[in-house]
C-alpha cells in the first residue's frame, strides 16, 4: 500500500530523488563533460588551455603504447573473469551445499584477501615473483636447478602475472556475491528437482545458473569494465614497464597526466576508456537480455 501511495506522489518522488541527482552529477556527469571538453584542448595544468580540434585524438590513436595497452586490458580482463568469476561460483557453490562445519570460517578465509590494501598484495606478490628469491622461482628451482625467470620483466608475462595477484586479491568479494544470490533461491525448486530424480550437476545448471544469471552478469560487468581500468596493482608492481610491456589505458592517461604534462591528451585517453567500458556495458547487457528469469 505504502508503495502504491508512493508511486502516486510526484512530490515524494522529486524530494528523494533530486539529492541522488545532484550527487551522480557532481560526482560522474560534471566530470565527464569537463573532460570531455578538456580533451580538445592542449593544457599543461599552468597555462591557459588553447582550443586544439581533434589533435589530442590523432595523437592517442597513432600512439605506439595503445595497441599495447589494448592487448594487455583484453588479457586482465579476459583472466578476471575466468579466475574470479568461476573460482567464486565454484566456492560458493560448495559453501551452499556442503554440510561442513565452521563454514563462516572458510567464507571469512576466501573473503580476507579482500580486506588487503593494495599497496599490501603488490609487497606479497613481488616477494613471490622476485627473480632472484622469490617463493614461486624458487619452488620451480626444486625441479629444475637451472630454472631462472623474471615474471615481470617480460611481455604477456608480466601483464598475466599482475592480473593474477588482482584476481587473488578481489576474488572473494565476487564470490560473497555469487554465495547471496546462490541462497536467495528458493529451495522448493531442489527439493522438487530431487524428487524428479535430478543430480546437482543438473540443478546447478538447470536451477542455479538460470536464477543467479542476473548476479553473473552484473560481476561479469564489474571483471571486464575493470581490466580497461586497472591502475593501482600495475602501478606499484611495474609503474607500466619495462619499456611498455605492462602499460593499459589508465597507465596510458597517468603517463600522459604526470609525464608528459598534456592534460589535454590524459583526457582524450579517460574519454576513451569511458567509451569503451560503457560500450562492452551495453554489449553484455543486450546479450544478457532474454536471460533474466524470475521467481
């Protein structure tokens, strides 16, 4: 009842409602347009910005670096949603079956990689990958002495293994994710399937994937939208390099902010990267969209 009356009152509507508005403006609509329009223009954070067409754009797309940052965003991306994506289904799957006891626990175990600090899981994994002493070369040595490897200083290689660290580090918050809608499933919908004879591997794919569709493709969303983003990871562990075997778009635009100081060209570059995340959004949602089931 409550409800109806609600949808009734425009008033109501326009008073909860317009302070959303304002702080989504300020916050992503305003920003977007300011740079938008700072993208056509050259500007060293000093001077006045002079107007400059479309050169901030010819500069991006002929620039050496951006197919590079293409490939390496594709592949953080592609591994994001390989690793957390099904690690996490597979985990919360398990959490909501098994009858196993202390099960808050392992739910707490797969979650705490979240609560790290970036800065923290860079350390750790730099300690692992460490050519000389690092845990993973070192384990490798025990089958082959001669073994020696740089995982960071190499192309593919590096990019794969900074994704990797990401994936470990956010792949409990996926899974959290996963396991909430996994339980939100009615359970009358198993019980009716068992009687039927159904095994789980049937009702996960018959019951569980259908009804949780929505959830995966919000997290398939938030996996691929971030490996065009990804900064923070790559920054503390390589800073982009060497030379450009780990740059992406937003390693792009930081180079371009703070290296080259054309704010003009940062900006085309964060233009980009809007264009590109909104266009895989809309993708995904028209592919995802005879897929929503209710109950």
């Amino acid at each position: 009842m409550n409800s109806i009356i609600f949808s009734k009152n425009k008033f109501a509507q326009i008073l909860f409602s317009t302070p959303v508005i304002i702080i989504y403006s300020l916050i992503i609509i305003i920003p977007l347009i300011q740079a938008f329009i700072m993208s056509f223009t050259n500007w060293d954070g000093v001077n006045t910005a002079t107007y400059a067409g479309l050169a901030n754009y010819k500069m991006l797309f002929t620039s050496p670096n951006l197919k590079v940052s293409l490939i390496n965003s594709v592949i953080y991306s592609a591994i994001l949603v390989t690793y957390q994506l099904t690690l996490g289904t597979l985990f919360a799957t398990i959490l909501v079956n098994s009858t196993i006891k202390f099960k808050r626990i392992f739910k707490d175990i797969y979650f705490f990689p979240v609560l790290l600090s970036v800065s923290v899981v860079a350390q750790l994994w730099l300690s692992i990958y460490h050519g000389d002493f690092g845990l993973l070369n070192q384990i490798l040595k025990m089958l082959d002495p001669t073994w020696s490897q740089n995982w960071l200083a190499e192309p593919t290689k590096g990019i794969i293994a900074i994704v990797l660290a990401e994936s470990w580090k956010g792949m409990g918050y996926h899974m959290l994710i996963i396991y909430a809608a996994m339980r939100n499933v009615p359970r009358f919908y198993y019980e009716a399937a068992t009687i039927d004879g159904a095994s789980p591997t049937q009702q996960f794919f018959n019951i569980t994937f259908p009804l949780i569709g929505q959830t995966l493709k919000v997290c398939f969303i938030m996996c691929v939208t971030f490996g065009f983003r990804a900064f923070e990871q790559i920054f503390i562990m390589t800073s982009g390099g060497p030379v450009n075997y780990t740059y992406t778009m937003s390693i792009m635009m930081y180079k371009a902010l703070f290296g080259l100081q054309k704010y003009g060209y940062s900006n085309a570059i964060a233009v980009f990267i809007v264009v590109i995340c909104v266009g895989i959004m809309l993708m995904i949602e028209r592919a995802f969209r005879n897929t929503h089931v209710e109950y």
